[in-house]
C-alpha cells in the first residue's frame, strides 16, 4: 500500500521579495512604497542590497490593492527581472 503526505498550506497573497546576497537570503515583505538599493553611510534604503552592482536608490517597489509595481530610480546599472 502506498503512502502519501500531503502538505496542507494556505496560499499566501502577500508580495514579497528574497534576495540572495553571497551566502545569505532574505525575505522582506513588500507594503506601501519602499526603497531598494545599496547601504551606505548616507543611504538606509527600505530593501537593502549588499552589492556593488546595486545603486544607493536602484528602485521603488510601490505596492497596494491592485498589486505591486517595480520602477528603476535611474540606477547606473539597471534592473532585469526574470
């Protein structure tokens, strides 16, 4: 006779973001209008990314009833989502 579990989880409709950095991943809840970008001693963006490809301000995630939004800031580099 075979066996199965079955693993019961309500679906969760809450944006979210996970960014991988180096060894490390995090998972930030995506609400109102956040920031994404690099940390610097004048920058503490809401969404931080540890990397030197990321600009101060990359983006602006911007989320409410009707969904959520990306928008580039005019990062040097740009922003690709697959």
């Amino acid at each position: 006779m075979l066996e199965e579990t079955i693993l019961f989880q309500q679906k969760d409709n809450t944006p979210h973001l996970t960014v991988i950095s180096g060894h490390e991943l995090h998972t930030y809840i995506l609400q109102g209008e956040q920031t994404l970008g690099r940390v610097s001693r004048s920058s503490k963006p809401d969404l931080p990314i540890h990397s030197g490809v990321a600009s101060r301000k990359h983006g602006l995630f911007t989320t409410n009833a009707a969904g959520c939004r990306y928008t580039d800031a005019g990062s040097m580099n740009g922003t690709i989502c697959g």
